[in-house]
C-alpha cells in the first residue's frame, strides 16, 4: 500500500490525525547532536521507530509531510521565564492572572517553545499561596506551551546578591525547621518543578535534602557563597546553578565561587548551568568560557520579564517598576539589570557566535540540556527515541522559527 498523501508542512492542517502514521520527509532531524538526513515517523503524538514500522509491522505512513529541507528539532524548553507580552508571573494585581498565563504560552508557540516553566521571583507568602495553584502541570497543544510546574526563583537568596529581588521580601534563614519553613513560605510544593536557593543560608541544605526527596529540581544561586558552599549544595542534591555569572560572587583564584563548580573536582555527575546568552547579561567571553569548560550541562534560559514582547518603555517585575530600552532591561532609576526582553532563537544564535560552537550543540542546549536538568528526557527534549513525545520545531539556518508542532500537530505557523 502506498502512501495516501504527501503535502507541504504548510498545508498540514490541524486535527484529525489520531491513529495515522505520519512521515515527516525532506528534513535535517537533529537526533544525537548531529543533523541527519533522515525522516521523523510519529503516531498518536508520540515518535516511532521506523525499523519497528517497517520491518516489524511493514507499514508505510498515511501521510507524508515535506519539510522543505528545515531543520527539525525537539521544541524548545525554558526553564526560567518570568513573563512576557504585559504578564508579569509574580503579580496579583490583575483578576485576569489565567488568561495571562494562557497569552504567554499561546504567544512562545511562535518562538519554538513548546513547553517552560512559569518563574515567580522572591515574593511575599501570599503570593505565592494564591498563585502556584494556578501552575498545574499540562502538556501543550494548540492554546499553548506546556508547563511543567513553576520555577520558585527565592525568597530564599543573599540579601547582597538579590539582583532586581525586593530587598523586603528576601529571607535569609530557613529557621530551625528548613521543611516547615519551605511549606509556610510557599503553602504547597504540589505544581512546583524548580526552586532556587542561595546554598549559604542558615538551613539550606537541610532544605535542598527536602526538595530532592520530594523530585523537586533544586538549583543554586542568588548567593554570595564559596566554592565549598556551593561543593556541599551539590553533594545535598542539588543539580544547577541558576543564570551563571549573574547575582553571585565573582571568579576569584583563591575562591572562585559557584562559578568554580564547573571545574571542581568533587563534582564527577551530572551538573547543569543556566546561561542568559542575550548580549546583556553576560560577556561572550564568559560565555565562551563556561561552554568550554563544562558544554554537557549548559541550559539556555531567556530569563524574559513581563517586557519581552512588548518593546521599549516602563513595564512591570513583581512589585517592581522596570525600564526597557533596546535589549536592556533597568530596574526604574537604578542600573541594576532586570531580567531579559530576548528570545531562545535570539539565545540560541548568541551562543553559537560567541562560543564558537555548532548550532546542532546549541539548539541542544534549549532542547536536550534543560529537559535532563528536569529528568524528563528521554520524553521531551529529544526525538531520538521510541515514544517521545512529537513535540518539534521546524527552522532555518538563522534559527528563524518557521513552524511550530505539538503531538504533531502544526500549533504555529509564521507567515
């Protein structure tokens, strides 16, 4: 039986497709760091191995989708946003917080992101009890990106290295009781994926013990810690260190801080590192370095505020006033950066300029790397194996996003 259909990526119209084998032709498949020339089979939403299609059910696809020779990847994962397009993630202000949240993940659709994870930054505990209730977990589809849970960025981090953090909401000690503290400040740690702690706090690693056992992905940052502090946060489960060089202590050769874990020799699994790589926040050169040193566990994050999307002018950040203006984001009269206005496309071509590396090993680095961080790979993040879920993008050389698809289903189309 031959194939039934074959149309252009373009044409491929939503809906309809449950239990039909779909063969996405004409590609470059990224798959094991390398783009090959070869064909994405997937059926119900989920990738199929084409030896088990062919030889062991001897199948040929219903329908055959060209690609016009793109780049085919697994969709994007941002692991650290704290808005955009007017929606701040930390804000109760509006009565329209859902349908906000729904216009982010609606709008990152035409970026590649396909799932993210909503960031709230050090907040009041009131905030966070109205508003992690409202971060269920959920796979993508045409309305949107998919969330994974929050990113609870604080209240616990140094006083000196809060960054654009308000100063009155940051605690700097977890008390005697690290776990009662966690669940006061937060009020549940059901729809929460991630959480960033400063590791020299007072009951900081009793606390990052808590998380972990409960398979809650604990990152490190916001700190003015050594190296040593930083060694025992790892050995206590932690498994990141949040945006890397920014709100931390410099590189220094006698101690060279949380920006030594990439080097350390204690440290012999898996380590990952956030990377805002927009121009901004840091130096190609720094970039450049840390990619170098430790590229397995690079994690592009956009670290994008309630102004991505929105251009140039004041915008708000949690209680907070900010000024956009080019790609730089200000906290209202201070030159104290707030976030980023970029992109993960935008990200993902800053990162192969300024460390000189492939794009196949950059695109893994918003793809690959922060699904592993999360300990969701192989599902999402890849499209290497049996069962992942269809979740890809479609590019170009320049990283343009041409076409977005969730389960296999085109969620965007640029024009």
């Amino acid at each position: 039986m031959g194939v039934s259909a074959r149309v252009s990526f373009r044409d491929f119209e939503a809906g309809g497709h449950k239990d039909r084998l779909l063969q996405f032709v004409n590609c470059r498949l990224l798959r094991g760091g390398r783009f090959l020339a070869e064909d994405l089979w997937v059926e119900n939403g989920q990738v199929r191995d084409p030896e088990k299609v062919f030889f062991d059910e001897k199948r040929r696809a219903d329908v055959q989708i060209d690609c016009e020779g793109l780049i085919l990847c697994a969709g994007f994962i941002d692991v650290q946003i704290n808005g955009g397009f007017g929606v701040d993630f930390s804000s109760v202000e509006s009565h329209k917080f859902v349908e906000g949240v729904e216009r982010v993940a609606h709008e990152l659709l035409g970026f590649g992101v396909t799932t993210f994870l909503p960031t709230l930054i050090t907040s009041k505990p009131d905030v966070y009890h109205k508003l992690l209730p409202l971060f269920e977990p959920r796979n993508g589809n045409a309305r949107g990106a998919g969330i994974l849970g929050a990113h609870l960025e604080g209240p616990f981090i140094s006083a000196e290295k809060r960054g654009a953090h308000p100063l009155e909401n940051v605690v700097g000690d977890l008390g005697s009781d690290p776990a009662a503290t966690l669940l006061s400040m937060y009020g549940s740690l059901e729809h929460v994926a991630l959480v960033t702690i400063a590791p020299e706090l007072p009951g900081a690693m009793e606390a990052i013990r808590f998380l972990t056992e409960r398979d809650i992905v604990v990152s490190i940052g916001h700190s003015a810690a050594g190296l040593v502090s930083g060694e025992k946060a790892i050995e206590a489960g932690a498994r990141s260190i949040t945006h890397l060089f920014n709100a931390m202590r410099s590189y220094h050769h006698r101690d060279p801080g949380l920006v030594g874990l990439l080097a350390s020799k204690y440290i012999s699994g898996d380590l990952f590192y956030g990377m805002i790589s927009d121009g901004v926040h840091t130096h190609d050169s720094a970039l450049r370095l840390a990619y170098r040193t430790r590229p397995e566990g690079l994690v592009l994050i956009s670290d994008a505020i309630s102004a991505f999307g929105m251009g140039e002018g004041v915008h708000r950040l949690g209680e907070q006033t900010v000024r956009v203006k080019g790609f730089h984001a200000t906290i209202e009269g201070t030159t104290t950066t707030a976030g980023s206005v970029a992109n993960i496309p935008f990200c993902v071509r800053r990162l192969v300029k300024a460390a000189h590396c492939s794009l196949e090993e950059a695109l893994e680095c918003a793809t690959l790397k922060p699904a592993q961080l999360l300990g969701i790979a192989p599902q999402k993040g890849t499209l290497a194996l049996e069962g992942a879920d269809a979740d890809f993008v479609l590019l170009d050389d320049s990283v343009t996003v041409n076409a977005t698809f969730i389960a296999a289903e085109r969620v965007f189309l640029a024009d």
